[in-house]
C-alpha cells in the first residue's frame, strides 16, 4: 500500500510511530519554578550529536516537561530499563501541575550533580542536561504545529556501575526499553556486534 498522510491512512490506527522504531524512552526529570518535581516518559526521544553530547525530546504539546524546560534551562534524561517498565508507564498518567509523578510512581529521587532536577535513583544511567533550543514546529505550510523540541547538552552522566561489563555500559544487562508504536515496547537482553567496514 502507499498513502500521503495528509489524505489518511485508512487503516485502524496510524502505522507511522510503529514504523519509526524502536525508539528509545527519554524519561525527563524537571522542576518547575515552584521546585515541585516532574517525571514523563518521552518516545521522541534521542541522541542529536555525541560531541558535546546532546539529547533532544519532543512534546506534543506544550506539557509540564517542556515547560520547565524552557523555564528553568535544565533537565535530567533517566534511563529506562525493563524492570522500570511500570514505573515509568504510571508517570505518563495525565497529573496536575505541581503533582509529583515521582510520589505517584512510588519512586525515590536522587540529587543530581550540576543541574536541580532529581534523578530516578533506581536508573541504570542519567543524563544531566541543560537547554540549548526549545523550538515549535512547523508544516510545510508554515502552520504551527503545538509540537515542541527541546535540546538539551549533557552536561553531567551517572551510571550505576552494576551496569558496567569491561567498561561498557551493558545495554543488554540493564534491559533498555523502547517504544514500538501503538501500545507496544520492547526489551533489549541481548546485542550483537557488526564491524564497521575498513575506513569507515
């Protein structure tokens, strides 16, 4: 089949996040202006350039995690891994502003290093970040699109060492979790090695 999404799919549900996968969870730890913490699980979500690091997340929507964001120039990205899976589900429930998904989740914060935000302390690894960009995007149209951008520059890692083999972060080892469109995820427990070709 081909279709333009402007003209409809007309399948039961939209395959495109589906196809656009898997992507990795940004679960994104902000403050607000108050200090009241923020957790959300974020499936646009990912690596923009390794030197200096940096990570991006989209909101669709102008949600509590773009917000303080932007407000306050900081935010801590956690990993996920598979036994967090539920955890992190829960802080995707729709919450007041203000209501910490941390106490709802039943999940124990730890202080970051450089930046406010806490960290979930039962994360395989963090990311400390402070906002480079928030931007909105636009169509083809020029039209505004409700979805923001946020690029952050890492600015301070913790990894928990049981995670580490030979002084690799053990993706597998720590069950990195991945959205796969619709309601579905999936779990990584192994990986396997390709050798880049001569040159590259």
């Amino acid at each position: 089949m081909f279709y333009e999404p402007a003209s409809g799919h007309g399948l039961p549900h939209d395959p495109f996040k589906a196809i656009v996968a898997p992507r990795p969870i940004g679960w994104i730890s902000t403050l607000d202006l108050q200090g009241r913490p923020n957790l959300a699980p974020y499936s646009f979500f990912n690596g923009v350039c390794g030197s200096p690091p940096m990570v991006m997340f989209s909101s669709e929507g102008r949600k509590h995690s773009a917000s303080n964001a932007e407000a306050t120039g900081e935010f801590v990205c956690n990993f996920v891994g598979h036994p967090l899976k539920d955890a992190m589900n829960a802080t995707s429930a729709p919450l007041a502003e203000g209501e910490s998904e941390f106490d709802a989740a039943g999940l124990e914060t730890a202080p970051s290093r450089v930046v406010k935000p806490p960290r979930v302390a039962l994360s395989p690894a963090a990311l400390e970040c402070k906002v480079l960009s928030v931007t909105e995007l636009t169509d083809l149209d020029g039209r505004k699109t409700r979805r923001f951008v946020v690029i952050g520059q890492v600015v301070g890692v913790h990894i928990d060492e049981a995670f580490l083999t030979d002084g690799l972060f053990d993706t597998a080892k720590a069950g990195a979790l991945a959205r796969c469109g619709y309601m579905d995820y999936s779990a990584t427990f192994e990986t396997f090695t390709l050798a880049r070709p001569a040159g590259a």
